[in-house]
C-alpha cells in the first residue's frame, strides 16, 4: 500500500504544532522554532497497514510523527517477524538511515498516521547552528535505547504473562502521557498478532496469555484493540515502576 502526501494547504505550521500544547514536550525558542519551520518540507499522509520505510533503503527524509501510531521491525527470510518498538506522536523516525545510509529496520503505519517530513541534507545545521536541538537528537536516540534495554529484558527474563502485561501498560502510559485517549475508551489499537511479534510468542501462546489478564479483569480485548482495565495491577504483574518521563524534545 502506497503512501500519499498531503497537499500544502494542509500542512500544519510548526507555529501551531498540536504537540507544542502538551506539557508532555519541552519548548522550542523562537529561533529553534524558526529553525525547524524552515527543516520542514511537508507532510506526508499515511493509511494503516502501509509501509513507511523499508530496511534497507535509502531514504532523502526522515519524519516526526505528528498523528497516529506506527512500529519498527525486522523481517526473517521465512517472514517471522520482531517488532522492535511502536511509534507515536513526537516520535522521530528515519534517523538511523540518515546516519549510516540505509535503514535497518522497516516502520510500518499502525493506524492512519500523519508524518512532518524534514530534509536529511540540513541535518547537519542542527549540529552546526543550535546545539540544544543537537542535544535533543541524542536525548531522542539515548531514550530509544533505553526503551529497547527493558523490551530486551522482558523477551529474555519475563515470563510470557509479565511480558505481556509490561508491554500493554508501557504502550498505555506512553499513549496516555500524550493524551491519545478519551474519556470513554483507552484502546491501544493492535492486534494479538502484534502483541505476539512484539514478545517473542507464538499466536496461540499469546491468545491464552492474554485470556488469564482478562480473566484478571485487567484488559478487555475489544474490536478496535486493547482496553486496559487495571493500570497498576499491570505494573505490580510486570515487575515495573511504570512509565517515568520529564518534559521531552521532539523535533
């Protein structure tokens, strides 16, 4: 599925960016606002289900999430499949490709996403005229790391059932933090599929595991995905202090 780009008249000025007005990201001077106005070259409309990168390719852009959500992943040869993280509004992709040439992973649109695209050859003004964005590029890379640190703990230490319950309530708070939900519905939209490429477990595996958190009245498995019932029963269940982040930089 192609992706298509949005027409000009369309294109949300970085002025009045959405995300500037959640206290969840820190703000921009009006030079580094001027700054990123001019790195930007558009928006890129994408529709759920379409490929936004490839491994392996070569790409002139790299993109910050302005709406929707998305996920990184690698492919086997037999098309088993590890998804690495999900994206969300403030996210930067694309960035691995712009620094060491080709993408390692592919990022696939979770549901209808909307990207701010930004030139890859003006990336080094970042470096060379605003030092506290250049921070914020390796603030953004250190967090995806540090994200990928506990994803690793959970496949490798976890059990099937604490796993699961760390990734839904991480993906909860992160979603929550940003606030994607309203007030009748917290649906995290994926499917067991998803849940099941994301922790390492087989489909049938991973049905039963989430069955013993519904029987725990801990999520409800819904249509248009995941609703989490009981926020800190997930923490206590998964070992984890939960979701802990200050005013972050997006670009």
């Amino acid at each position: 599925m192609a992706a298509t780009r949005t027409q000009n008249s369309q294109r949300t000025p970085c002025e009045q960016c959405p995300l500037r007005k959640l206290e969840h990201f820190r703000n921009f001077t009006q030079e580094e606002l001027g700054f990123v106005s001019n790195f930007k070259r558009g928006e890129l409309a994408v529709d759920a289900g379409a490929t936004i990168l490839v491994e392996g390719s070569h790409s002139a852009h790299l993109f910050t999430v302005l709406a929707g959500w998305g996920f990184r992943y690698k492919m086997l040869d037999d098309g088993r499949r590890q998804i690495l993280n999900y994206m969300m509004p403030g996210d930067l992709i694309g960035l691995q490709g712009s620094l060491m040439g080709e993408m390692q992973h592919s990022i696939e649109a979770l549901s209808p996403v909307t990207l701010c695209v930004f030139e890859r050859d003006k990336l080094g003004g970042i470096f060379r005229n605003h030092p506290d964005l250049a921070y914020d590029l390796t603030w953004i890379a250190a967090r995806e790391e540090r994200i990928l640190d506990e994803n690793l703990l959970s496949i490798g230490r976890r059990s099937a059932l604490e796993r699961a319950a760390y990734l839904l309530v991480f993906l909860y708070q992160r979603a929550k933090a940003l606030q994607l939900f309203d007030d009748e519905r917290v649906s995290i939209p994926i499917t067991q599929q998803h849940v099941a490429d994301t922790l390492g477990l087989s489909i049938v595996h991973t049905n039963k595991t989430l069955k013993k958190l519904g029987e725990r009245k801990m999520i409800r498995w819904a249509d248009k995905g995941c609703d989490i019932l009981d926020e800190e029963g997930l923490l206590r269940l998964a070992g984890w202090e939960g979701y802990k982040e200050q005013k972050r930089p997006f670009i």
